[in-house]
C-alpha cells in the first residue's frame, strides 16, 4: 500500500520490508535529531492494523498471546507476541485497549496470517476480528512531541512516542500539523540505538523470545497457559538461550554499511573460520555513527572482538550470556 505522503517534498521511496513509505526525505541525520529531540512524524502507514472487539476480546487474546491483557486497562500500551507450538515467534503486536476494541498493528503483509489464526481460536467467544488496513494509518509521534492528537484517534502512547491510528483518508491533512516528516530510516536508527528487536529483522524461523530480551516487555511469566509456553518456561527456568542480541559498534572507516544476514565470525580467528551470528539490523547513527543488532551464540565471549564480514565491530552486551 503506497503511502500518499510519498509526494511531499524530498521523499525516496523505501525498498524490502517497508516499501510504500518513504525511506528518507533528503537528510536522514537531521531527521534523526529532529525525532530525538521531540519533534516531527514518522509515517508508518504501511505497518497492517488489526482490531478485535466484542465483550470476550480481553479474555481471550489472554489466552492466545504472551502478554497479561484480561485486565488491560483502557489507553495502556503494551506489547504482545504469538508463538509457535515450539516457542518461536510467529507475530509481534503493539497493542492498546480503547474500552471497546483492542487496535493493533503489525510488520506489514503479516496481518492476513494472524487474522487467519485469531480466526481459528474464536470458537465461541464473543469477539470480532478485523483487517483495518485498508481504512487506518499508523504516524508515529516521538517522545515529547506537542503535535495535537485529532479527536476521536486512539493513540497508543509509550516511553519513546505515540503511535496515532489515523483514518487513511485524514493522513495527509493531519501530516501538514504534525511538523517534518522523518523517514523510516530514522526511525530504524533510533530503534537500534534502544535495543528494540523488529519481527523478521532480528527473528528468524527459530528465534525465542529469551534471545531479544523481550521477557518482561512482550512475555508475562505469571500467566495462563499460551501455546508455546512451555518452551519460554523451560528456558526460563532450566537453561539458556542458544543465541543472544548484542549491539555493535561497525568501524566507521567503511562505505557501506554490513547488510541484514551478514556473517559474523571472531576477529582473532582465520577470516574463514567459523561463524558466530549474524547481522539483524545496520544503521546510521546521527551521533553513534555506523551500528548494528546482531543474533550471536550464547558463549560468544562478551568482549571478543567481532568480524562483520570484512568490517570490524566492538559489542555491547543486550541480553546476557
């Protein structure tokens, strides 16, 4: 779905999982301090929006999701995944309860899939699911933004900004209020810089939530069963995870950044020695310079020296070994 703010000034499109939203529009480093310092929109229009309403909607995404929501108060954002019987992570929703209808929204395309499980599980209870792609859009308001919220929008506040559920047709009237526009690519860059995992960027077909250190944040422990939950109880009670999320520093000598999949190995060893990682996500950052998130085993040493492919990178633990 093409974002209509594609034709303000300086937009470039983005490419891969965000297309239909503009990457950038002309300074990705100014638009970086602009949403640190509180001001201007990111448009996340592309992002799938998901509601489901009806008496039961509380109750039972409780027993489907890894987050404690039967008693989720009215206006409270929380986040929420949904696992595979294994305990991989199949969906990640960012979530908010207006008092009659949960609103979520997910990676874009992901919507069809998890409507299509929620479907499943509704057996009798009192709920409605619904694909609302079509008619909302999601604009993201930084932290500390004083852009006005139109009356009516529900808007799904967190430490670090509000994600505003706009109608589509009011997006671009609402976007010349909100201040300058920012691309998603600032918006990744400050996604990195907080350690925040992404679906299909720091997942892949067996990530557990263990390995992204979204125990607490996503994952509740003292909750009813879920499918998956015994795989985060075990590993939470018995072991570790395989792999761990760690934030690098890349050499900023380099001219292009190590893209998603990118093997790591240990700097000390034969530049075909064996692999230890991978890179999930590389960024430029407008103070930090070139960063990345990476997936690397558990007992990666946590003040080995790292090969990005031919670029060198120092680590900073995310989740502990």
């Amino acid at each position: 779905m093409k974002s209509p703010l594609l034709s303000l000034p300086g937009a470039v499109p983005a490419e891969g999982a965000d297309e239909g939203v503009a990457a950038h529009y002309g300074d990705l480093f100014r638009e970086q301090r602009a949403l640190a310092d509180g001001t201007g929109f990111v448009d996340l229009s592309h992002r799938g929006v998901v509601t489901v309403s009806g008496a039961d909607r509380l109750s039972w995404l409780h027993l489907l999701l890894t987050q404690h929501v039967s008693e989720l108060p009215a206006g409270e954002a929380t986040e929420a995944l949904v696992l595979s019987a294994h305990g991989h992570i199949e969906h990640a929703l960012y979530l908010v309860d207006d008092g009659d209808t949960v609103w979520a929204h997910v990676e874009p395309g992901t919507q069809d899939a998890l409507i299509a499980y929620l479907e499943s599980m509704k057996f009798f209870y009192q709920v409605e699911v619904a694909d609302r792609t079509a008619d909302f859009a999601v604009l993201h308001l930084p932290a500390g933004s004083i852009a006005e919220v139109p009356d009516g929008a529900v808007v799904r506040e967190t430490a670090y900004g509000r994600d505003v559920f706009l109608p589509r047709a009011d997006l671009e009237s609402y976007a010349e209020k909100a201040g300058p526009p920012a691309g998603i690519l600032a918006h990744e860059a400050l996604r990195v810089e907080r350690h925040h995992p992404r679906l299909g960027f720091e997942t892949d077909h067996r990530t557990i939530p263990h390995e992204l250190g979204l125990i607490g944040s996503a994952v509740h422990l003292q909750k009813g069963c879920y499918r998956g939950q015994e795989t985060v109880a075990r590993v939470q009670n018995l072991g570790k995870p395989p792999r761990r999320l760690v934030f690098l520093h890349l050499d900023g000598s380099e001219v292009h950044l190590p893209p998603h999949g990118t093997e790591i190995r240990l700097a000390d060893e034969d530049p075909d020695g064996r692999k230890v990682g991978f890179i999930t996500t590389s960024v430029r950052h407008y103070e930090l310079g070139p960063v990345a998130l990476a997936l690397v085993k558990r007992n990666v040493p946590v003040d080995a020296r790292l090969m990005a492919g031919d670029t060198a990178a120092a680590q900073e633990t995310v989740v502990e070994p």
